[in-house]
C-alpha cells in the first residue's frame, strides 16, 4: 500500500533518525558524485588515438 500525500511529511517536519539518513544520502551523493568526476577527469581522455580515415558508406546486406 502506498502512502497518501497526507501521510509524507517534508523535510522541514523531519526529526532525529529521519534527518541524519537524508543528510548522508546527500552528502554520500555529493562525494560519489565527485570521485566520479575526477576519475572522469583524470582518466577519461586517452592521451593517444588512433588514426582513422572517412570509409563513406557501409553498404547493408
């Protein structure tokens, strides 16, 4: 059964346990969130590539 929008109380009524699980889940957002954007920074370039030459159009069968 799902709740009612009577039953979810926002943010601002939360107390207690409630409030420190929505503070580290964002806070644990926010540092994922960054480890994945300098992993991508760091290691998402290649620093060589491989040449490649326009081949046109590849005929379908």
């Amino acid at each position: 059964m799902e709740p009612s929008l009577q039953d979810i109380g926002d943010y601002n009524g939360l107390k207690g346990e409630k409030k420190r699980v929505v503070w580290a889940v964002l806070v644990a957002g926010i540092i994922f969130g960054s480890i994945v954007g300098a992993v991508n920074y760091f290691y998402g370039h290649p620093s060589d590539s491989i040449k490649t030459e326009n081949v046109g159009k590849i005929p379908l069968q």
